[in-house]
C-alpha cells in the first residue's frame, strides 16, 4: 500500500473517531471530559495530517502577480 495513500486513511479514520467521540458526549447526559478532550485531539489531528498534505496555491504561480512583483523591484 502506497505511504500516502496509508496517511490520507488514517487521517480520515482519526476525523471520524474524534467526531463520532464528540457527538456521542454531546448526546449523553452525563459528560465525560476525557473523551470529549481525546475527541478533539483525534479531530484536529486528522485535520493537521490532511491539511499538511494539501499543497499550497502560491505555488502555481499566476503571470500577472509576477509581472506586479517585477515593477516593484
């Protein structure tokens, strides 16, 4: 299995279980704080792996932005 392909499954994987974590706790009457805080901690680190792995848009650079940036020089 490809290493990047194993990375975006695991991601999605750790969003579902912090948000399935989340909505559970916010459904029950008693509230559990370890599992809401290792709910978030799954989420937001789901989000990170898959937003590190999104690239950036300044990379394709736009011909116009570069012809402002060389009259400023």
């Amino acid at each position: 299995m490809d290493k990047t392909k194993l990375k975006r499954i695991f991601s999605i994987v750790l969003i579902l279980a912090g948000a399935i974590l989340l909505i559970l706790e916010l459904a029950s009457p008693a509230k559990n704080y370890y599992l809401q805080a290792i709910g978030i901690v799954c989420l937001m680190t789901g989000l990170f792996i898959v937003n590190t792995s999104v690239s950036s848009k300044s990379e394709e650079i736009d011909p116009a932005l570069s012809k402002v940036s060389e009259e400023e020089e």
